[in-house]
C-alpha cells in the first residue's frame, strides 16, 4: 500500500521515547499506516490509535500474529497453478521468447492511448530482458467471481476526463478487464485458503492491486527499468501512456520477493515484541496496544501522556478516496473492515473549509482533554497555502495549545503539502511541538506564517 508523505519511523520513535517512560499511553488521533503503534510498542509504551480507515486496523491486525511461512509460500504456488492454468491468463500473459523460442510469463503492456503498444517481459531460461511490439489482443473471459463497485464520479480526486477515459465511473473500470478478471480470481482463491494463511496473502494482494490499475506510468527508456512503474500522482487519474502489469507477478513479487510480506514478517519478528491489543478503550489495562477504528471527534475518554500526529492537509490529499482503491477490496474480505468516508475531516466537493476547521478543532480539543497536564503533544504540518496556516493556528490557538518549539524535518517519503513539487519543501515537514495552555496565546504571528 501507499502512504504519501510517510514519516521516518527512526524519528518518530525518538519522539516517543524522549517525551514518556515505559508504561505511558501514547495517542495518536490519525494514525494513518499504524507508525505511532509500532514505535511506540518497540519501546515499551502503550500506543492508543484511532482512525477510520480499516487499513491501519489491518496492519496492527496482521503483525499481531504469528505465521507459518512454509505454509504461506505452499498455497502461493497453488494459487499460482490454477491462474496460470486459466485460460484468460494464457490467452493475456504467456508467450515464447523471442531470443530462446520458451514459454515464458508476460510481464507488462505498454499501452498508449488505450492502445497496447508494447510487451516487456524477462525470459528465466536465456535471462534476456525483451521490450517488443505487442501483436496480440486483449482476450476477456468473464469470470463468476466477486468484483468491486464503487461510484467514484463525486470523488473529489478525479476528474470528467479521467473517468471518460477509464470507460465508466465505476472503481473496477480502473483496472483493464483482463487484469480485473485475473484480480477477481486471484481474490478468490485467497479467500478460500486456509485462515492461518489468508492475512499475508491478503496483504500482499492489496500491495498488488494499485500497481495493475491503468493509472501507473510508463518510464523513459532513459532509466532502463522496463519492468517497473508506480502509482506516483495522488488521484484516480488515467494515464495516456501506461503500464499494465501482470497481476500474477505483482503478487508473487509483494509476496515472495526481497521487499515482500515474507520479508515484512521475518523483520516483525525481529524488531517487534509479541503483542496484544483490543479494539476496546475499556481493555487498555489487559493489553499492549488499543486500535479504535473510530472517528477522533468523538474520542476524549482516554488520559495520555504524549499525543503524536500526522493530521490531514486540508485538500492536499484525498486519503480516504484514494484508500478506497484496497478498501473495496478488504471489505469484501473481512466486513468488520469498513471505511465511512462521510466521516472523513478532509476538504473535498461536499465539505467546505470551515467544516474542516470546525471538525480539526473538536479533535484537537479533545487532544488538548486527553492530554495530561505534563504531557506533550506532538504534530506535523506542512502547506503553501498562507490559509492553511492561518487554519491550523487557529485550530490550536483555540484547543488550549501553545506552540513550545517547532523544526522542519525531512521525510521519508513526499510530503502531503508538496507531493507534485520540486522544491525542498517536497521532502519535509514542520514538527510542532505543543503544550496545554489555558491562557490560549498565538503561537504564530502573521509575519511568521508569511515567512513559512
């Protein structure tokens, strides 16, 4: 899965330990990719997470338990028998190699104006990475499997054209119908697998499923990297030139592969302690860790010694929309993994700026009630809106919050404020770092936002 503007787990963690001792709660109202837990629990602390998107439930969910790898890797390759013995997967995603003449797995199209254009595929036998002209048609078998369907025309993070050019308004149009067939079985077949097995599985679907959409870009022949592409822009954006992968491969290579689920779960069982958790606040004191799939404005029940966040920019990135590309998905998988997008703080076609204000200051007024009197809260921010800024100084100047200290610290990954930019500001946030004050003073002037 993809989460923009991803913190550095290293610094995050050092956040944590300098502000609280072994033992204290760490909250974190939008925990988005689950980081406040984990660091928290690699420490000895306990993490209280909230979010309304399952996706950061599912994650706590799957690197709570414990795997047999052997038994994974055995019902990959049953899964992989029965696709590449269908006949849609033949018909699309096989072909002899033009240097050795073997039978050989398609890798990718390079499709050009719905056109496929090209085929580039690596060959095991001769070890020949061929790109060459594409001779065949799509061949489509409809398959009686389940498949996804969601309206995304009102979404805030696509456009007329777009959907004009997917070919419907409808979430599984992002995918072409060959690769959303082959999806479809591959899901199937995960979920008739045995229950010790189907989280990774699933996981390593879910990390598939945005790299076989018709919105990832063809790279220049200049980088030499014919059998990669990434989802790069954040929106449900068609692409005039894309590359269509095989669905098949982009799971064995989530799955198997060096920077795959297998590898994720060998290094949780290196860094990470066993843990448990509740999806209760009641439970906090029987276990390690609590996720609340839950909206933060209505949570203020809870004590905490440190509050640590990465809230939502305004407009900048449509999270929930863009998640609903795996979610579609995970709920059919499991129906206790449910987003509600209505209930989204987020500036998008139906919410205005001061609805987002208005829902940013209950949570950060419950933050200033959870917080303990000592306790430290810790938030990062980032825009090139002088009114974004203007918001969020708001949003604390009015919760009891005064701003200590802040700094600018570079990412992991593009910040949500800057991801189509170039600048310096595309790799960084501000981190603020902020204490109860009941005399509520401005704890940024109006020279200082300008000269952010």
């Amino acid at each position: 899965m993809k989460y923009w503007g991803k913190k550095p787990h290293n610094i995050w963690r050092e956040l944590i330990n300098s502000h609280t001792e072994i033992g204290d709660i760490v909250y974190d109202p939008f925990a988005g990719s689950a980081l406040t837990f984990f660091e928290a629990i690699k420490i000895g602390r306990k993490p209280v997470i909230a979010d309304i998107n399952p996706l950061t439930l599912f994650l706590v969910d799957l690197y709570s338990q414990n795997y047999n790898e052997k038994k994974i890797i055995n019902r990959y390759f049953e899964i992989e028998y029965l696709v590449k013995n269908s006949k849609i997967y033949n018909k699309n995603y096989t072909i002899k190699c033009s240097n050795c003449n073997s039978e050989i797995d398609i890798f990718n199209y390079r499709n050009e104006y719905n056109r496929s254009i090209e085929i580039s595929y690596k060959c095991p036998v001769c070890k020949k990475t061929i790109t060459q002209k594409n001779s065949s048609n799509e061949y489509v078998e409809k398959l009686k499997f389940w498949k996804p369907k969601q309206d995304i025309s009102k979404y805030s993070s696509t456009c007329d054209a777009s959907i004009r050019a997917f070919g419907g308004n409808d979430i599984k149009d992002i995918w072409s119908k060959r690769n959303l067939e082959i999806l479809s079985y591959i899901f199937n077949l995960i979920k008739l697998s045995d229950e010790s097995v189907k989280k990774p599985l699933m996981f390593a679907f879910l990390q598939t499923l945005h790299l076989t959409t018709k919105m990832c870009a063809l790279r220049s022949q200049s980088t030499n990297r014919p059998l990669s592409t990434s989802w790069g822009r954040p929106a449900f954006m068609f692409l005039n030139k894309n590359m269509e992968q095989n669905p098949l491969i982009q799971f064995k290579r989530a799955l198997i592969e060096k920077n795959g689920v297998l590898k994720a779960l060998k290094s949780r069982n290196e860094y990470l302690p066993k843990y448990k958790f509740s999806t209760n606040i009641n439970d906090i004191d029987n276990v390690d860790g609590v996720v609340l799939l839950k909206d933060s404005k209505l949570i203020n029940n809870i004590k905490a010694k440190m509050i640590i966040t990465d809230p939502p920019y305004g407009s900048i990135i449509q999270y929930g929309e863009l998640s609903m590309i795996w979610n579609v998905w995970l709920e059919n998988f499991d129906e206790k993994y449910v987003l509600s997008l209505e209930d989204e703080i987020i500036i998008k076609r139906n919410n205005d700026y001061l609805k987002y204000k208005n829902d940013m200051q209950k949570v950060f007024y419950n933050c200033s009630e959870i917080l303990s009197k000592e306790g430290t809260m810790i938030m990062t921010f980032n825009s090139n809106n002088i009114k974004d800024w203007e918001c969020i100084n708001n949003i604390i100047n009015n919760s009891n919050f005064n701003i200590e200290k802040k700094y600018k610290q570079k990412n992991k990954r593009s910040s949500e404020a800057n991801v189509l930019s170039s600048s310096d500001l595309a790799n960084s946030d501000y981190y603020f770092i902020l204490k109860n004050n009941k005399k509520r003073l401005q704890f940024l002037n109006k020279e200082e936002l300008i000269a952010i």
